[in-house]
C-alpha cells in the first residue's frame, strides 16, 4: 500500500493543521528582531516608555531618546522592558485604563502583535495600543477598538 493511503484522516488533518500554522507564522515577522527594539509612535518623535519600575504605574509616550525604559524585548508574544526585567507591557482592561507594566507570568493581557501596518495589536487583534490625546511628553497609552487613526501607529526601532 501506498504511504499516503495508509495516512487516514488524523494523519491528513496534522498536515492541514501544520499547513494553516506555517501560513500564519509570517504575521508575526514584523515583531522578529535580534535584540530589544523600540516602539515610535507615528504622531511625532515619542517612543514607548516605561519611566518607572513601578508595577501598575502607567506606560507612556515620551521623546525617544534610546533609553532602556524605552527599550522592548519580544519574547514571544510579549513585551519585556528592557529596563525592568521581568516586567511585561499589560494591556489594559477596559476604556480609560492606561497600559502598564505588570509581571511576565504569560497571561493573555500580556501578548500583543505587531502587524506590517504598524498596529500592536492585543493577542485577539480587537485592540490597538493607542497614544491618549495628543503627544507630549508623559502621555498616557492604553488601547482601543483597532482603527485608522494616527494614535494607534507605531514603527519598529531596532
């Protein structure tokens, strides 16, 4: 008998699952980095920043300036702050929540995507992460319903 005759249908639905799996791989190729990287925002020159080892203290916009606060290691699907290891971007719970830094312990408000568009994504892809009102200096981010607007883009500095 043929090997492939002799796969059944388990053996046939590995290979569809492998296939569906290899073909969603490069969505996250934008996030596929050697080293920490930072997160521009595209309103201005102001970067990601977590200013304060603070668990809970609110993640914010700053002028980028290359510092490990501003610095993001993608480990997986979650962002480490250079500056605080072990400390991981949070995604908020609700409106009028800012983002913050919490433990890295792997739970679902701690994975994010970075798509080609220039969105970073929360794991279901409904959210955007979004700079609150205009950029300036200490500007608080959370996320919200995905969209065009300009406060929901950010470029990948390595």
């Amino acid at each position: 008998m043929h090997p492939m005759r002799s796969m059944g249908a388990a053996g046939w639905a590995l290979v569809v699952a492998g296939t569906v799996l290899a073909a969603t791989v490069p969505i996250a190729g934008v996030a596929a980095a050697d080293g920490p990287v930072g997160l521009a925002s595209r309103l201005g020159d102001f970067c990601l920043d977590a200013p304060s080892a603070n668990y809970f203290a609110a993640v914010v916009v700053n002028p980028c300036d290359g510092s490990d606060t501003q610095r993001w290691f993608l480990n997986g699907r979650q962002l480490q702050n250079v500056a605080f290891p072990g400390g991981c971007l949070i995604n908020p719970a609700g409106d009028g929540v800012f983002a913050h830094l919490g433990p890295c312990i792997g739970l679902w408000n701690q994975n994010w995507n970075l798509d080609p568009n220039g969105h970073v994504k929360n794991d279901p892809g409904w959210y955007c992460l979004t700079v609150l009102g205009g950029p300036g200096p200490g500007t608080w981010v959370s996320t919200r319903y995905c969209g065009d607007d300009p406060s929901q883009g950010w470029d990948v500095i390595s």
